[in-house]
C-alpha cells in the first residue's frame, strides 16, 4: 500500500508515494481553530440581524427604481413591517386577476407541457423539470378558473413572504456554509470570505429577482405566484451555495492534492 | 396516448370551466388582467412600526417623489426594456454558477474515470519484483557479465554502476544504483542514497543507511542499520539488533530479526526473532479464581477457563480471554480484545475491532487480524509451516523473542522487536 | 381539520429531511476525519476457499469477452476458481462467445438457461444450485475487474461474522456525457464516503449485486433469491443483517462498471432500483427492527438504508402538500419552514448523496475539475425525484395488485468487442 516516507534524516533524496484514496483522510481541525470560525459565523449572523433591515431596504430601492421604469410607478409603494423584532421595508404593486381566457392559455399551456413535452426528445431532466413546474402551474390555472374568488392573497402578502423568505436565506447561509465548509483544510478567512461573498451575490441577485416576480404579478396576474414562489424561489439560492462551494474546492483540491502534510492514512 | 389524454382533459374543460369570468371586471388596457381590490389590511401602512433612521418619509411621500420624475418607458416586444434587461441579468446571474460546470464540461480536463491499475496483484516481494524487472527491460542486466556504468532512465536518467564484486569502506557515500554481479560488503555508517542490486550473498555493515536494497542471495543487515524503502531476498535475511526496516522486507525463505528492530511489513517463510529464554509454561493450573475452572461471562467479558476446548466459531461484543491451554479449532471474532492466554492453540482465525495479545507459547494457525495492536508473546508460533498466513494489526505489532511467523505482518502502526 | 393534517405532513417531511441531512452529515465527517476500518485485503493467506464466480448475462455479447478477459487474466489460482457465466435466454451472440472461452479455459462453464423465467434472481437460482465452491462472488457483464478483485472479495470470507463482501464500483464511461460524469459523482459519493463511513461505524453497509460475493450455504438456508423481488442484492443484505451476520465493504478493491449513456436508461435503472428497494423495504421493515441481533445503532441506520428511496415519494408528497398549503392561504407557514425543507433537501442535492458528501468524496479521489459539476446535480435531483418515485409507487402497485414482476435489464453503451 503506497506510504509516505520521511527520508530528512538521511540525506536521501526524498521520493513522494501518495496514500491512495481508498482510506486516506484529513485531520482532525483542532479544538482551537473551532472556537473562533464559530464566533466569526455567530458574528456575521448577529451583523444580519442588526444590518439586514438596511441591505433589504437597499435591495428594495433599487428593485424600485428598475419597477418604477416598467409599471406605472405611482403603483409601486415601499412599505414598512415588522421582522424578528426588525423593520424592513417590502414593496407592493397592484396584482391583478387572471380573465378567463388568460387563465384557459395557462392551462393548455401547463397540459401541453405535461402530457406532450415527454413525448418529444427534450432531454430528460429538462422534461421532468417543466413538468414538475408545469403541474404546480396546473393548480394555480384551476384554482383561478374555479375559484378565483378564494385566492386568499394580495401582492402585499406575496412581497412580505419573498422579502422575509430571502432574509432567512441569508440567514441560513453562514450556517449552510458552516457546516460545508469547516470540514475543510483551508483558511478560516478564505471560509469566510465565500460567506460574505455569497451574501453579496445573493442581495445582488434578489435585487433582479423581485422586480421580475412584481413585475409578472402586477401586469400578468397572481396565477404566476406559486410558480413563482416554488420554483424560482429558494431553490435558485441553493444553487448558487452549491456553485460556489464546487467552485471553492476544486481550487482547494488543485492546491492540497500534493501537500502531504494535509492527508492521513487510516487513523 | 399522451395526446389523446391531452386532448380530452382540455375538452372537459372547456365544457365544465365556469362562464362569467373573474370578479371584479375592469378590463386593463391591455385586455389580458383585471386589477384586483387591494385588500386594506394589506396595503395599509402600518404606522405604529418605528421608521427607521432618517427615512420618515411616508408611502405616499414615496410616489409623490416618483410621480414628479417620471421616466420614459421604452418597449420591447410588447415588454418595458427594463424589464427586459433586468430578465437578462437574472439569467446571467443564475447562469454564474454553472459556469466553471459548463467550461469543464465542453472543455474538459477531468473527465477520464478514476485510474485503477487493472494488473495490480498484491505481491509481498512486489518492489523487489519492480526493481529487478526495471532494471532487466531497462539495461537487460541478465546478460550483463561485465563491470561498467550504465544509465538507467526512469522519471530522469540514473546511473547505474556494475561492478564485479563490491567492497563499500566505512562512512562512504554512494550516490548512484549498484549492480553487483556477485557478493557485496559495506562497511559501517555507509550511506547508500539509491537502490542495490547483488547477485550474490550480501553483508550490510553496522548503521548503514541503505535507500533499498536486492539480493538473491543470503543477506545480512549489521546492527542500527536504517533501511528507508525496502529490502527484499531471495535467500535467507538476517537483521541484527536495533536496525528500522522501513517499508518491505521480504524474503521467499528465512527472516531473521534481532531484538529492537522496527518495521512495517514483514515477509518471511518463516519469519523468525531472536532466541530467548523460553517461557516456562506450567503444566498444572493452580485454582485461584473462579476462571480457572468456569466460563464467566460478563457484561465486559467472556472468559474460557483454563483447557477450554471449543470446535464453533466465536462472535462476540465482549473482551474474549482464552485461559491458559485452550484449544479452539475455530474462527474467533470479537468486538473488542482477544487474549489468548499461554499455551494455547487455536486452529483458526482471530478478527479483533481492538487489540490482539497471544501469550507466550502460544500456536495460532490461522491469521490474526485487529483493528487495533496486536502483541505476540515469547515462543508464539503463528500460521504452519507450508503455508502462508498473515499478522495484520492497524495500530501496531509487538513481537517478544523466539516468535515465528509464517508468512506476512503488516501494520500500518509501528511494528517492534521488543 | 384538512389543513391541520397538511401541516402535520409538513412537519413530518422536515423532520424527515433533517433525520436525513443528519446522517449524511455524520458519514461525511466520519470519511473525511474518522478512523477508517480496515478491510482484510491485505492478508496473504495460501488457504482461499474454492470460489464460483457467476455472471449473469442477457444479450451481452458487446461486453462478454471483456469481463471474462478480465476475469480469466486474475491472479487467483485457476484450480481454486469456476466462472460461470450464465446465458440467461440471450437471443444474440452470447452463447457462442461463451462457449469459446469455455472450450478454452476448462474453469469456465457456462449456463445456458433457456427455459424458466428470465431474470437475474433466477439466473443466480439456477447457477448456485450447479456451483461447487463456498463462496459465490457475482459480476455484472459489463464490468471489468483488475487481477486482484477475486482473491481481495474472498479474503474477507476468513472472518466468521462475514455473510458478504461489497466493492467499490468506479465508472469507466465517465466521459461519455454529463449523464455519466452526473453519475460518476454520484458513485463517488456513495461509495467512498457513504458505504465506507457505514463500514467505519459499523452500521449497514450494503451489498451491491456486483463486485461482490457472499457465502453460498447462507444463500441456501434463506432459500434463495427470491425471483418476486427485483433488487436481490439489497434483499440478501437485510436478510443477512436480520440473521446476524454482516457485509464487508472494501474500499480498496476498485472494479470498472458501465453507466447508462442516456437518460431513458438511467430513468429505467433508477426506477427499477427504487422499485425493487421499497419492495424490500415493506418486507424487512419490522425484522429490523425486533432482529436481536442488530444493535441499536444498526436498526437505525437499517430503517433509514431501507426507507432512503421513500424519501423522495415523501419530499415529493411534501411539495404538493405545500402547494395546497399556499392555496389554502398558509404562506406564513411556508415561509419558515419551506426554507428549512429545501436547505435539508438541497443538502441531498444529488440523488442520495447530497452535493458535500459528493464533494468530499471527490476531493478524497483526488478529483478537481469534476467538483465544479456539482451545481448539475439540480438536474439530477428533480429527476431522481420523479423517476424514483414513480418507482415507490410501481412497488405499492405491486403488493395491492401482487402482480408479477419482470426484470428488465440495464442497456449496454461499450462500442468495441475487442
């Protein structure tokens, strides 16, 4: 089984044998260096709480000056509520409802997908995903050509449920970053960084994201929102969690694949 | 059948959809949405929240402000370009980390499957095996008769010196591979940096340091001798006191070993310590406790009484002692240590998740496998002679005096003569 | 009333999920930090059990001279070994190249099964019942073993409590298409953290069907293969588990397979699996949990290996029960808890490794580029959603209606004979 050898006492030239990856390991991180990586996450996660309030109204007055160049701008209002004992401000439009016959357009629209695109040579994960979409779609197109009357939500909701939604994310990415990320050999600062960094892109992101979802509700209708909440919703951030983190280990594993004073073997 | 189930759902829908349409009927201009009553509750500000900082102003500050500097509104495909840009942005942003995914997949650079060596076959004399064969396709050493300097190109040119036979004087440095056509000496305190080949019988002087080392005939390594990589024979090999055996050291047939050598992996047909005192293993077992003449079985432990005979095999989550001259002609598993007390035999196999200790005089014919160490007493003998059997412990070996194995041990701890 | 129920639901899926994220975060820390468990390959033991080596094949003559090439060429000694390749009412060419290798290696002999029900569980039936050796290792057509996997899966078979013997499985089609380096990861991921941090905690590590082996008089005292269940293997793994004995995984003995090439296959495998492994689920559900002779530890992991293709037939049930939940005017809810539901389910982000044990997985191979593939695995998920749950449900389908199951084969890519 090939070993590492330590020839510095001899003189001899030293020759590299890599453990081989069936039982080779990392060490253990000390006690010590856990402490302070947890401290630096409970930092930025108490700097949330007190600075989130000001990157949400941020991302909402830009959100609102793109808005206000695509909807008729008296109709965009910035409104204060209330979360985690915070103020944060969440923007409103008009919605509207569905007419009839947009609703039927929606409807053989989500059918023709679900019945007819699985018959074609989209690939299959494509398919399956529109599929997946296109059934949620289904039950809203219903809902609103049967019972329009109960759809139980204003703008006002949706918008206080996204904003709230993207703050909890953030929330959960130090935590989600934690978890993935202290396993390995790396820096605590580079750790940290690809926190910050993926709060940023993540605010970037919501900046352009909440004018898209207003924008649809208010000019083509409420029937877009639980699409709209389910699939472009939390599932696009974990992907960007997911991105970055492959991202950062490849560049991690390029560096330490040769460093022997990184793997263990066995124990 | 898709598109018949299709059609006929989108049939009865427009048969049982309800006519009349959506409440609240104002048409917009664009003929496709109603605007929905905007509920109170929802849109009302709520005007107890404390406002923040110096932003006071009120909603309906908000739109007055926007309402004097009104934009243009440019349209695209019937779309604000705005928003059409925006949409542009949000793909490029959900694009980003699929990025790298996408230049490794069309461009890519690790894409071939996990290498695995299909001719691997585990081989204990396996880097003799490489040298010798290295050097054969390399310089076609079976036929070399003569004494010269070669090169040899492996990962960069090495020299290779052929010499008839070879006399190394003390404290001398050899910094090239050595082919030796018939018998070799050193001195001591050599240091040999690269690899030696000898055809004929080998002396290795005291506190050598030898990088690795060939020999088909009989070998002798001189006391604190440190071997880095391995050594392997095809004759007898004899280790004097205190020498680190580094990686291998194999040999088709005896294996010597002083006291106070360490190793790695050992390879011997048999491999044999230093000779001891015998232990004295009393032939009467005197009744002192309760486990000189009764199983016990504890929550800890299971204890044989001395002379146990056992013929099934044994898998337990306790400690297991066999007391003193047991036989078992079974296979022993325990979750935690197996002591086999002295005397005894055990026609078997021993798999411990802990520690493995064979007492002096002991015979186990199987292989011993632990997770963790594994101590061999005085006079043990392991494995049978015509066979080969395995010493494996994870953590460490300890092996006393007048020990002999038969066939391999391995750990991937720190291995002891004692 | 309804919407209490739903909201029960959804509280069962998060803690679901979070039971989930839990363990694969525990293997993962385990793999990359723990003290890894030892396998038996490095024992060298003259002793090895007569082994029959059976393969399974329908219509395989794209990949049949490869593996037995392969299996011809292994270092375990030929008086010792059968192969026997079991034509299972192949109507292509199989038979023929067969019976050339059986002409000319006399330890290979073929099945020829051209009456009875087809099927793998029948073949293997058929085939144990002519076998002469102890041990029973099985190899898919399409994979190609190095020298060393024979004498490496039987080795294990030394330790009493061993049943089984599982390998690692290493694509070699890997660069075909983002399906098979989807795939190539996911396998990593599963094998080289997943079953090897089971393996380290001792809990259930599976037998895969393939790159593996069992003993042949434990398969006879549980009467055989049962033809009604698709995935034997998982079946033989919860029987021997339930009965006290136990599966090695060997993360050293590495073996070629082929991944299906194209998604329809893959929805097909994936399906099958799903089918076949909630089958097993609803018959062993309760034997794991009163087997007195599983610990604590390993009914819990048990249940959880047994029910891990009901988790996305109870995530996907979970997302419709959001949707209605949103129709129903329950958004609040949703707001905090579907968060949690995708980040534990997002944690599974790739089948049923989630994306960080795929990470570490890759990073233990000493992979690079193909981590930045990850992001992919969104695909992946959604798909192995649909498809295996479709699969949960063929399996309730099929204890309602006790409809006989058929056993389709997996499609083979390999393009050369040669």
């Amino acid at each position: 089984m090939p070993r590492q050898h330590n020839e510095s006492q001899s003189g001899i030239a030293k020759e590299l044998v890599y453990y081989h990856r069936s039982y080779r390991k990392i060490p253990v991180p000390e006690k010590r260096h856990l402490i302070p990586f947890l401290c630096l996450i409970i930092i930025i996660e108490v700097l949330l709480y007190l600075f989130s309030p000001d990157l949400n109204y941020l991302v909402n007055r830009y959100t609102q000056k793109i808005l206000v160049r695509s909807v008729p701008f008296e109709n965009v209002n910035m409104i204060w509520t209330e979360f985690l004992w915070r103020s944060i401000t969440v923007l409103n439009v008009p919605g509207s409802y569905p007419a009839m016959w947009f609703t039927m357009i929606n409807l053989i629209v989500a059918l023709l997908i679900v019945f007819i695109i699985p018959q074609t040579k989209t690939p299959k994960p494509i398919t399956v995903a529109l599929t997946l979409m296109s059934l949620i779609h289904l039950v809203s197109a219903l809902f609103f050509l049967f019972v329009p009357d109960r759809f139980p939500y204003q703008v006002i909701d949706f918008s206080t449920t996204y904003v709230v939604m993207v703050m909890v994310t953030w929330f959960l990415i130090p935590v989600v970053y934690g978890f993935i990320l202290y396993p390995l050999p790396s820096s605590v600062f580079s750790k940290i960084f690809m926190i910050v960094f993926t709060l940023t892109f993540s605010s970037a992101f919501n900046i352009f994201r909440y004018s898209i979802f207003l924008y649809l509700i208010n000019v083509h209708s409420f029937i877009f929102m639980a699409i709209l909440f389910f699939c472009f919703g939390f599932l696009l951030d974990m992907i960007f969690i997911v991105g970055f983190y492959s991202f950062y280990l490849s560049l991690l594993s390029g560096k330490l694949q040769h460093d022997m004073d990184v793997w263990q073997w066995l124990y | 059948m898709s598109v018949k189930y299709f059609l006929i759902l989108v049939a009865a829908i427009f048969l049982f959809a309800p006519t009349g349409g959506v409440s609240a009927q104002e048409s917009s201009p664009r003929g496709k949405a109603t605007m929905a009553p905007v509920k109170q509750e929802a849109s009302t500000v709520i005007s107890d929240v404390e406002q923040p900082g110096d932003t006071t102003k009120t909603t309906q500050e908000v739109s007055t402000k926007e309402t004097t500097n009104a934009p243009d509104r440019t349209y695209l495909l019937g779309v604000p370009q705005y928003i059409l840009i925006t949409l542009l942005v949000l793909m490029a942003f959900i694009l980003i980390p699929f990025l790298p995914g996408f230049i490794e997949l069309f461009r890519p650079k690790d894409e071939k499957p996990l290498a695995l060596n299909m001719n691997f076959s585990k081989d204990y004399k396996y880097f003799g095996k490489s040298f010798q064969k290295i050097l054969e396709d390399g310089l076609g050493t079976k036929h070399i008769t003569e004494p010269g300097e070669y090169t040899l190109m492996l990962s960069k040119p090495e020299k290779v010196r052929v010499v008839e036979r070879g006399r190394v004087s003390d404290q001398k440095t050899i910094d090239e591979i050595l082919y030796v056509l018939a018998d070799f000496t050193s001195g001591s305190d050599a240091e040999f940096r690269k690899e030696i080949y000898v055809r004929g019988s080998c002396k290795i002087g005291d506190r050598n340091t030898l990088r690795a080392l060939y020999c088909e005939g009989d070998l002798v390594i001189g006391e604190g001798t440190a071997v880095i990589r391995w050594v392997d024979g095809d004759r007898d090999i004899e280790i004097k006191e205190g020498c680190r055996l580094g990686v291998s050291v194999a040999s088709t047939k005896r294996l010597a070993v002083a006291r106070h050598c360490s190793f790695s992996r050992m390879f011997g047909l048999p491999i044999l310590t230093y000779k001891a005192k015998l232990p004295e293993i009393l032939s009467e077992i005197r009744v002192k406790n309760i486990s000189d003449t009764t199983m016990v079985i504890s929550k800890e432990e299971i204890i044989l009484p001395p002379r146990t005979n056992i013929s099934n095999d044994i898998v337990t989550h306790q400690r297991i002692v066999f007391r003193g001259k047991s036989f078992a002609k079974a296979n022993i598993k325990s979750y935690r240590d197996i002591i086999i007390e002295e005397g005894s035999r055990i026609e078997g196999n021993l798999f411990s998740e802990r520690n493995v200790v064979i007492e002096a005089g002991c015979t186990i014919t199987g292989n011993i496998f632990s997770q963790g160490q594994v101590k061999i007493g005085n006079a043990v003998q392991v494995g049978q002679e015509g066979k080969i059997k395995s010493v494996i412990a994870k953590k460490g070996v300890l092996v006393e005096g007048n020990v002999t194995i038969y066939g391999y041990i391995m750990t991937e701890g720190e291995g002891k003569v004692l | 009333m309804a919407v209490l129920i739903l909201k029960i639901y959804i509280g069962f899926v998060v803690f679901v999920m979070a039971v989930y994220f839990t363990r694969h975060f525990i293997f993962s820390m385990n793999r990359i930090y723990g003290e890894q468990r030892f396998y038996y390959q490095d024992i060298f033991d003259s002793d090895l059990p007569f082994l029959s080596v059976l393969i399974p094949m329908h219509n395989e003559e794209k990949v049949a001279s490869h593996i037995l090439d392969a299996l011809t060429n292994a270092d375990y000694p030929k008086d010792r070994l059968e192969l026997i390749p079991i034509d299972d009412h192949s109507s292509d060419g199989t038979w023929r190249i067969l019976d050339e290798y059986a002409a000319r290696y006399p330890f290979i002999k073929p099945l020829h099964r051209t009456t009875g029900d087809r099927g793998k569980q029948n073949a293997l039936n058929d085939a144990i019942r002519v076998t002469a050796g102890e041990i029973i290792l099985v190899f898919d057509a399409d994979y190609l073993p190095p020298r060393c996997v024979l004498r490496d899966l039987a080795v294990c078979f030394n330790d009493p409590e061993v049943g089984a013997a599982m390998g690692r499985v290493v694509p070699v089609n890997t660069s075909q298409n983002l399906l098979t380096r989807i795939l190539d990861l996911e396998r990593s991921g599963g094998y080289q953290v997943d079953q090897q941090a089971r393996h380290n905690l001792r809990l259930v590590a599976q037998y895969g069907g393939t790159v593996g082996g069992f003993r042949k008089k434990l398969l006879h005292a549980c009467g055989g293969f049962d033809p009604k269940i698709i995935t034997e293997d998982t079946e033989l793994t919860f029987k021997l588990y339930v009965n006290g004995w136990k599966v090695a995984y060997a993360n050293r003995v590495e073996c070629y397979e082929e991944v299906p090439e194209n998604w329809v296959t893959r929805s097909r495998q994936i399906r099958r699996w799903a089918r076949g492994h909630t089958q097993v689920m609803f018959r062993y559900f309760i034997p794991v949990i009163r087997s007195k002779f599983l610990s604590a530890r390993e009914k819990i992991d048990g249940i959880l290996l047994l029910s891990v293709y009901a988790v996305p037939a109870i995530l996907f049930l979970g997302i419709a029960d959001s949707v209605a939940l949103f129709f129903l005017g329950e958004i609040n809810l949703l707001t905090g808890v579907l968060p949690i539901i995708l980040t534990v389910t997002c944690n599974t982000f790739g089948n049923f490794a989630p994306f960080y044990q795929i990470g570490i997985a890759s990073f233990l191979d000493g992979s690079r580029q193909r981590i930045l593939l990850l992001p992919f695995l969104v695909f992946n998920f959604l798909f192995s959603l649909w498809y295996t749950t479709q699969g949960f449900l063929d399996a309730v389908f099929d204890i309602i209606s006790t409809r006989r199951v058929i056993w389709h084969k997996t499609k083979r890519f390999r393009r050369s004979t040669t």
